[in-house]
C-alpha cells in the first residue's frame, strides 16, 4: 500500500484541494481517489484533511426540480414534530425529539400564556 503524500497545515502545494475547497468553487472529487493529506499537530494526535486533485474535479451537477422537491420535504421533516405533528418553525433539537412546547410541558396546563 502506498503512502500519501503529507503537508503541513496551510503549506498544500497549489493543484490541491479539499472536499469544502472544491465545493466553494463548484466541484466535486468526482470518483477521484486521496492525492495527499494536510497534518495539524495537536495532542491528542494529528487532525487530518484528505486532499483531491484539482484539475481532476468534477463540475457540480445542477439542482433539479425533483431534488429540490425532495430537499424540502427532508427539511419539513426535520421541523415536523413528531408528538404534536406541528410545523415548529425550526428544525427539532435531536436531543429533544421533539418540539421544545411538547418537551418541557407545563404540569398546570397553561400554554405559557399569562
């Protein structure tokens, strides 16, 4: 198995790229395997980002009406409490699992309202 070659963080040579760089300017790796890897030194050992070349990126491809439908009926379920079956306006904590309403209930009924 061959090693990757490794740069220090902020020192990849040009023609590098990671998966955030490449989005930023509409590409994709496109298939392509890790080129090379940046190395940021901490203490617990090193943090690590995979780079891909750029001139063997792929475009992005555009939005279609169909997955922009299916992105939104995801985030519409993501704000969709699943107790009260409302629409909460935000996406529901995952720690809650449901809207903060129907998590924290008031034990003498009012609605919080005063």
């Amino acid at each position: 198995m061959a090693t990757l070659p490794t740069y220090r963080w902020h020192l990849a040579p040009d023609g590098y790229a990671t998966r955030r760089q490449l989005r930023a300017h509409n590409l994709r790796p496109g298939g392509q395997d890790v080129a090379a890897q940046l190395e940021r030194p901490r203490r617990r050992g090193p943090l690590v980002a995979y780079l891909y070349r750029v001139d063997l990126a792929k475009p992005v491809p555009p939005m279609t009406p169909a997955r922009w439908a299916a992105l939104a009926k995801a985030n519409t379920a993501r704000r969709t409490c699943p107790k009260c079956r409302r629409d909460a306006g935000y996406v529901i904590p995952t720690a809650l699992g449901t809207c903060v309403p129907c998590a924290y209930l008031d034990p003498h009924g009012s609605e919080g309202n005063v």
